[in-house]
C-alpha cells in the first residue's frame, strides 16, 4: 500500500510536472468526457492517454496491477448497460429479459470506454506523482489551508499502518478464540469485533501523530515551506496537452455526430 | 560548555504545579516545585501514576485542550484543570512554541512524512524557518543522529525502530530547540535500538548544549548520560498535608540512587546492577513431543495472485527465514533471538498457527486429527480458532490487540465460556496474576504491567499446552517482570511448553531451555537463501539483556 505510493525508481518526464497542473488537465479531460456517453469522444480521449503512458512511466503492465479494479468495473458497466439499455436498432441477442440490440451495445460500449478514459487519467496522475509534492502544491500554489492539507498527508501514512494493524488483530482474536468461520452471521460478528478493534487502535495512532506534529510545531498561523512548488516550462505543455485532449475528443464526437450531452432527455 | 549557533539552553520553573486531566478525579501531577538550570541534564524516574509524561508534556505544550489554548475553568470535571506555574525561559511552554522538542514511546507515530529528508523539515517548516536555512539543517540534524548516510528522499516506511527514533530526534533537532523531552525513548526497541538513540541523543546534547529531561525507567541506559536524577512521586499521595510536593528525591545520580535504592526497586525501577528475584525451575525435564516444524519457511505476507497471463495462479511470498527446523516439548522452553527483522515474530506466529507457513510444515502430533473423530488433521493453521486456544496460546507483543470485551472478567471467561469448560480456572489466575480487585475495570484503562498481565491469564484461561509470546517484556517495570518470570517458570514445572521471543537475556535465563537464534540475509554468510537459524544454550553469547 505505502509501496505503490512511491515515486522511487520512477524517472519519466511527467514526474517533473507540477502536480496542480497536472491535476488541473486531468480535471479538464475529465469534465469533458463526463459531458457526454458517446463512444468517439471516449475513445479519442482513450487513444490520446494511453500513448502518454511512457511519459507517465507506465507501462501495460503496470496499469493493470494498479489500476485493474477500476477497469474491471468500467468493463462490468459497460456489459450490464449493453443488457438492461432499452432495444434499439435490431436485436443481436435475446434471453427472455436479457437482450443485446446494436443500439444497447453502442451504448454499452460508449459507457465502457468513457469509464476507462475517466478512470486512466486518474491512475496517471497518482503514478507519476508523490501525494507530498501534490500537498506541496495545494497548498502553495492553490492557497487551500496548510493545516487541513497537510493533516491529509499526514493521516494517508496512517491508512498503510492501519493495513498492517488489520491483519495483526486479525490473528491476536484467532489466538483469542475469534475466528471467521462459522454463519454468516457469526462472521459478520466476527468482522464487526475487528473493525472496532481496529477503530481504538487507529484513534490512539491518530492522537499520538496529532501530539508528534504538534510537539513540531504544527499548528500556526504561518509557515514556510521547504520544498517550493513552483512552475516550469514543461507545466505549460502539460496544461495545452489536457486541453488538446479535451478539444480533440469533442470535435471527433461533434464531427461524427454522436456528441450526447447527458443532462439533456435523450429518447 | 560550547554550543552550536542558534541552540540557547531552555531553564525550566515549576512552582506548586499541578495538573488534573479531563474527567480524572484526582490531579496527575499536584504541588510540583521544580527548578532545571540550562543545559542541566535530568532522568525523571518514579512509579507509575506520578505524572512523569503528563509534565513532558506540559512542556512540551501538547498538553490539554489546544483549541481553548490554556486551561479550563477550575472545578468542572468534565475540563482539565491547571494549578500553580510551569514555565520555559519564564513563560508558559504554549507561548515557547519550538523552545522544546519532544520524542515520545512509540517509533510508529513518530515519523510524519513520508521521504526521510521532508519529514526533518517538518518541524522546521512549521516555525517558518526560512526556505534556504532548512535543508542545511536537516543534512546536519541527520549526520547528528547517524543517519547522514541515507539519501534524502528514502522511505521512512523502510526504517527500523531505532532509526525512526533517530529520525524524531532529528526532527527535532532541525528545530534547534533549547530543551529536550524524551518519554520513554527506548522502551519498545531491541538493545542495539536502544544503544544507537541513547548514543545519538548524548552526541547531540555535547554538541548543542540544550537542556534534557529523560523518563525511562530502565535508569541504566541514561545514569551516564544524566548529571542528576528527579524521583516524583504519584499526586494523589500528596493531597495529605504532611506531604506536599510532588518531589520526593532529588539530586546526583549516585546519591539518589543509593539513598532510594530500596523504594526505587519497590517502585519497580530497573535500578542498575539489581535483578530482581525470580522463582528457580524445579523440574527441568522435557516430556512428549507438543509440537514440531520442519523444513519451515515463513512470511508475513499472503500469497499473491499471478496476472491473467500466467492464468492467475497463486504466487508464494518471499520468505523471511527457511528451512528452520525445531521441536516444542512438555515442560521445555524455547526463546526465539535474532536482531530486528530477522523475523522472530513471524516465526512465532506460523508456530501458533496463526500465519501460513510459506514452505515445509508445523506439526502438532496431538491435535484435534488425532483423536478418534477428529478431522482437523495436526496443521495448527488449518484448526478452527477455538480448537487452536485450546492447544496453542499466543500473548502478542500489544495485549490491546487481543482484548475482546469491555471488562476484565468477562475477558478472562471468554475463552473457557466459548470452549465450554474451564470457568473454575478463572479464579485462580485472577488471584495469582493480581487481577482480582480489578475485574470490573474496562481493559482499554489499565496500566501497561496490568494489561500484560490479563493478557497472559486470558489466554492461559483456554488452558493451552503450548504457549507462544512475542516479546512480554518490552516496557515492562521490574515488578511485573519479575512476576511473569517466575509464573512462566512455574507453568513449565507444571508442563506447560513455553516458546518466548525475546531480546531479554535474564528472562530467558529464568526460563532454561534452548535458545534458536535467528540471523538476517545479510549477515548469514554461506547459508544459502532465506537466512539460517542456529540453536544454543541460553546461556552462550546472549547480547546484554534488554531490561538490565
């Protein structure tokens, strides 16, 4: 968990960027593609992302161990939207309720691809950078509140240690005589017992880092900032390159004629 | 005495202090008198209950409710209430932000960020320290503690104990505060954790000169260190009129030491050159077979899933140890030793059949497979936790892990209640191990000596053959201690199998037996992959116990 965090080892061009602008155009592609369920402009989009894959230091392969739960889910949307969209054009399959027609399937396959192409963005931007330079950022360059960023990052070290607490409580109640088997019930039971376990144990972490960054100061008005986030050249590349993106999918959609705006009642 | 530029040595002044936390009846600290002149260095000692972190705290400035920024109105129960004046420099800490630096107990909440160099920078950043002053002083902040070597953006995930309470130390140190605070620095590391922080903290205070005041009551690892040793005493002790200051000694090392020498040990101080008396084995003899791995390899981790590829097929984990062999016999003790992450516990843990071993096998020839009708076969792993408790019995390193109700009695029946028999033994293990007056207690509120405690007798309840602890002593005073010492050794006269990871020589000296030692990848030369493990007598070469 705290591993898959780390930028070590990671040397690609994106990882120079700043991570506001970064997040910035992957907002810009984001909001574009949410606009619309049509398959050309998330295709287009899909296309454009996933050949900046080498600038983000990914490969394939990487993707796939990071960010599989979110394509397995844009790929389950997808097949359930092509099964339960109502009939249009003519029927390729048909199983009592369950029916395919090239009108669901089109939707189906629009919702699929917009899935993915909202989703990679997303699992670029957190490959290619580290959760502090993004704090650094927000609070620098976005001017939110240092103490609420900052107590974020803070706080995202303690999911990794909550990690390893879960499995450890796990065994000290097996060696207690609480175990996961049974009924479902008893599990359910069993569950509840560990989370509880665990929610004391993440309160007395959390009290203890509030009173580590309090003792270091944490907390005033002011402060200064060691790491300065500040904007290169490469930052405006960046910002043109979402824009780009984003411009390219909506005229591909528009020019193809499938540009379909969401909030507006489709037949 | 010379100092580095910027570090002015803190003065701190206590005068008829006290504080009360919200909703405590009594005060934790009451009528403290205190004067610390500076760059004084001062070991705190006393027993439990008299308020030796609540003051660290205090100056520290971390104490109460920091949202209302002092003390609440006297009176109420439900605030915290404050008497008397502590002050830093002749202010109150709170106004003396970064004036003191505070290292606490636990190395895990003490790293803040997530790159080593960031988190020295912290505090710095947070005392707007301007932007080109900082990295010069974390460079030097980490060469102080001896972690110059490491580059700065190494993972503070990666470090060890003692490196990540030198890496507090640091923290603090980028901060160039007047005082330091430690509470208890050492309590949960291994004796070389231990040495390379007590070493590091003396070369930081001849460098900067700054003030110290140290609570730790093992008094050996900090009397040289130390050029005077505070005793306090508990504050409720003190609201009788004949008693009314929270002082009760105060002076050089040497001279505290011999003057309370006897109540600092009835205190359960680790006074130097005492080990406490323990009970001698009596019957030293092994008997049957309880349990035996072979061919053992082990890892914390699961196994993983291959890719769609490789068709998803499972991926063991990369071992910390293999090819251990052992054996667990009646009335025989085995201490499990090896540096830090040599992976002791995980050894520990695969034996009690909590973890599933990565290669070979963990064997208990009479387990529930054995007997007529039984199917569980001899794999601890594989048993359903209620046949586990019954046969194997594990105290974990933190006995909060393992509490599962509110209340001390129902704790220790929860095992014989689940099993169904074995309630009559409650009892007896309430009165031995000094639970009786506390059964009504919510276990989360006891003392740390306490909750060890109960959480030895509520897996003794299940009345386990074997019984596997992972480090029982760490942090513990000299009274628990020597307690749990002498129970252990009378539960392996009676027959019980104890296997103890532990750094702590003394204690394995008390228990006899035999001793497999551990050693890291990289250390373990010529032994082929996954480390080794040697066996010896407790008694050959043990390094210096923990707790002496």
């Amino acid at each position: 968990m705290r591993d898959a965090l780390s930028l070590r080892g990671n040397h690609a061009l994106l990882t120079r960027a700043n991570p506001l602008v970064k997040f910035t155009a992957v907002t810009l592609i984001t909001l574009v593609l949410a606009l619309s369920i049509d398959w050309v402009s998330a295709s287009v989009a899909l296309t454009f992302e996933l050949l900046l894959l080498p600038l983000a230091g990914l490969t394939v392969a990487l993707l796939w161990q990071r960010g599989w739960p979110l394509i397995l889910a844009a790929a389950l949307g997808g097949w359930s939207t092509a099964i339960l969209a109502p009939e249009a054009g003519s029927v390729l399959f048909d199983a009592g309720i369950w029916t395919i027609s090239t009108g669901s399937l089109q939707l189906g396959l629009g919702f699929m691809l917009r899935g993915l192409a909202i989703a990679l963005p997303a699992v670029l931007l957190m490959s290619c950078t580290d959760p502090t330079d993004l704090a650094d950022a927000l609070a620098q360059n976005a001017k939110l509140p240092h103490r609420f960023v900052l107590g974020t990052l803070a706080a995202m070290r303690l999911v990794g240690i909550m990690a390893e607490q879960w499995q450890t409580i796990g065994m000290a109640r097996r060696a207690r005589g609480v175990g996961s088997s049974g009924n479902p019930y008893q599990r359910f039971r069993a569950t509840m017992g560990q989370s509880f376990g665990l929610l004391v144990q993440a309160i007395r972490s959390a009290s203890r880092l509030a009173v580590t960054m309090e003792a270091r100061g944490f907390g005033g008005a002011t402060r200064t900032w060691a790491r300065p986030s500040t904007f290169s050249g490469l930052d405006a590349w960046v910002l043109l390159g979402g824009l780009c993106i984003a411009a390219a999918a909506v005229a591909a959609a528009l020019a193809a004629g499938t540009w379909n705006l969401v909030f507006l009642a489709h037949q | 005495m010379t100092t580095s530029p910027g570090v002015r040595p803190a003065a701190v002044t206590a005068r008829g202090w006290g504080w009360r936390h919200a909703g405590r009846p009594r005060p934790a600290v009451n009528g403290l008198d205190l004067d610390i002149r500076p760059g004084e260095r001062v070991l705190l000692l006393g027993p439990s209950g008299a308020g030796k972190s609540t003051l660290l705290h205090a100056l520290a400035g971390v104490l109460g409710d920091s949202a209302s920024g002092g003390p609440g109105p006297a009176g109420d129960a439900e605030d915290s209430d404050e008497t008397g004046s502590l002050l830093i420099d002749g202010a109150p800490p709170r106004a003396r932000r970064g004036r003191a630096g505070l290292v606490q107990q636990d190395p895990e909440t003490q790293v803040v960020l997530s790159r080593l160099g960031d988190d020295v920078a912290f505090g710095a950043e947070n005392l707007s320290v301007p932007a080109p002053e900082i990295w010069p002083r974390v460079r030097e902040a980490l060469d102080d503690v001896g972690l110059g070597r490491l580059p700065l953006d190494h993972p503070t995930s990666a470090l060890s104990g003692g490196q990540k309470q030198r890496l507090a130390l640091a923290g603090i140190l980028a901060m160039r505060p007047g005082l330091l605070l430690l509470d208890e620095p050492t309590a949960n590391l291994d004796p070389a954790g231990v040495l390379e922080v007590r070493d590091a903290v003396g070369r930081c205070l001849d460098k900067t000169g700054a003030t110290l005041v140290v609570v730790e009551h093992r008094v050996a690892v900090w009397k040289d260190l130390v050029d005077r040793i505070v005793v306090l005493q508990p504050g409720a002790a003190t609201d009788s009129a004949v008693l009314n200051s929270a002082v009760l000694l105060d002076g050089p090392p040497d001279q505290v030491l011999a003057e309370a020498r006897d109540m600092l040990i009835g205190a359960g101080v680790w006074v130097p050159g005492y080990v406490p008396a323990t009970r001698t084995r009596t019957a030293p003899a092994s008997g049957q077979l309880l349990l035996a791995a072979d061919g053992l390899a082990v890892s914390r981790e699961r196994p993983r899933r291959a890719g769609l590829r490789e068709g998803f097929r499972s991926i063991a984990p990369r071992a910390v140890q293999s090819g251990i062999a052992t054996q667990v016999r009646a009335g025989e003790a085995l201490t499990i030793t090896g540096q830090n992450g040599s992976g002791k516990s995980t050894l520990a843990l695969t034996l009690a059949g909590l973890l599933r071993p990565v290669a070979g096998t963990v064997c208990v020839p009479a387990g529930p497979g054995s007997g007529p009708g039984g199917g569980a076969g001899t794999d601890p792993y594989r048993w359903k936790a209620q046949q586990l408790i019954s046969r194997i019995g594990t105290v974990f390193q933190e006995p909060e892990h393992q509490f599962v109700t509110g209340r001390v009695l129902d704790e220790l029946m929860f095992g014989p209640r689940h099993l169904g028999y074995g309630e009559e033994r409650v009892d007896e293990l309430l009165e031995r191990l000094r639970l009786t007056d506390l059964v009504d207690a919510n276990p989360y509120t006891l003392s740390g000596g306490e909750k060890r405690r109960l959480s030895v007798a509520t897996v003794l309840a299940a009345h386990p053959q074997v019984l596997v602890l992972d480090e029982p002593t760490f942090g513990q005073d000299a009274n628990t201690w020597a307690e749990l010492a002498s129970f252990l050794s009378e539960l392996l006269d009676a027959g019980t199998a104890v296997v103890s990871v532990t750094h702590d020589a003394e204690f394995s000296a008390v228990l006899g037996g035999t001793e497999l030692r551990l050693h890291t990848r990289e250390t373990a030369a010529g032994s082929g992959p996954g480390g080794a493990a040697s066996a010896a007598a407790p008694d050959s070469g043990l390094p210096e116990g923990a707790a002496s």
